[in-house]
C-alpha cells in the first residue's frame, strides 16, 4: 500500500525523478566451464593472502557451493 493512499504523505514525490534515472543496461560476464580452470581459481582463492574480510568473502562461496552438493547428492542418494 503507497503512502499517498493511506494518507501518510500529501503527494508521489518519487514522480519528481521521472525521466532523471536511466536504465541499467544487462551485461553479461564469461564464466568458467572447464574443470582445469575452476581449479586454478579454487587454488589462487585459496592462496590469496589479503585482508581477512577479503579472504573471508573470497572462499565463503565456493565452500558453501561444495556444501550444497555434497547435500544434494547425500539427498539423492537416499531417494
């Protein structure tokens, strides 16, 4: 429910931005399909020796995708 309806504001001020945004143009990036390269990027994440929040961010994904395969394939596996 928008603010002008319920009576909370006396008019739409998101109106003042019309025609002052423009729209995000989609691009599209290169992923890795290929064992060989994933594991070069697993191993120079791995031996990244940067800012602890850095390091923190670089290897949470791709240690929680791992963890979701081995549960997927655990689920799998019992059906």
């Amino acid at each position: 429910m928008d603010a002008v309806a319920t009576g909370s504001a006396e008019r739409d001020v998101t109106q003042d931005l019309k025609g002052a945004l423009t729209t995000a143009t989609p691009t599209h990036f290169s992923a890795i399909t290929e064992p060989k390269q994933a594991g070069e990027l697993m191993r120079s994440i791995f031996d990244y020796n940067g800012h602890p929040y850095t390091v923190a961010a670089l290897k949470l994904p791709p240690t929680a995708v791992c963890a979701l395969r081995r549960t997927s394939q655990s689920r799998m596996d019992r059906d």
